[in-house]
C-alpha cells in the first residue's frame, strides 16, 4: 500500500470512528486462541467501546487486551498495577515473536 492509500484508507476509519459499531472477531481466529493459550484466559465480550472497529475496516482482527481493571480505568485515580503491566508487556512480546517473525 503506498502513503496515497494509507492515507485514504485513515481518513474512511476516521469518518467511520464516530460511528461506533459491533466487532466480534471469530473465537477460532489464530490470533484468538493464541491469546488464550498465552494469558489462561478464555476470550469473551465487552460492552464499551473501543477503536476495534476501526482496526477492522483497514483488514485487521480485533481484540481488547491489557493490564488492570476496567472498574478502575478512566477515573481520578486510574492505576495500572506493575505486575500486571509487565505481564502484559511479556504478552505482547510473545505475540510479536509468533506473528511478526
């Protein structure tokens, strides 16, 4: 894709990101059950929004992952436990190493 296209393709996700819309990435997408396997955690679904439908107008799977707790997230006070965020950094890095290399 040339800088031409991109750029086209962030201004239709732009006009598009004031309307929020449903994602549901399929539960058998390789990206899926790998987060799964790597966290223990089986995936489900939230009800705020996110950029995700966004990511997936420019052809990309969505996920919503990260440290702490939504309960906590977007108030006076936020906090990101240290562990948490090393743990998902570690996450993150395994998901690099599989699908980017």
């Amino acid at each position: 894709m040339d800088r031409a296209e991109v750029a086209r393709e962030l201004a239709m996700a732009k006009t598009i990101a004031t309307h929020q819309r449903r994602v549901e990435t399929d539960t058998n997408s390789p990206l899926v059950t790998f987060l799964e396997s790597v966290t223990g955690k089986k995936a489900g679904s939230v009800a705020y929004g996110t950029e995700g439908a966004q990511m997936t107008i420019l052809g990309s799977e969505a996920v919503v992952l990260g440290p702490g707790d939504i309960r906590e997230a977007h108030r006076t006070g936020e906090f990101v436990p240290v562990d948490e965020l090393n743990r998902c950094v570690d996450i993150l890095s395994q998901a690099i190493r599989h699908f980017c290399y």
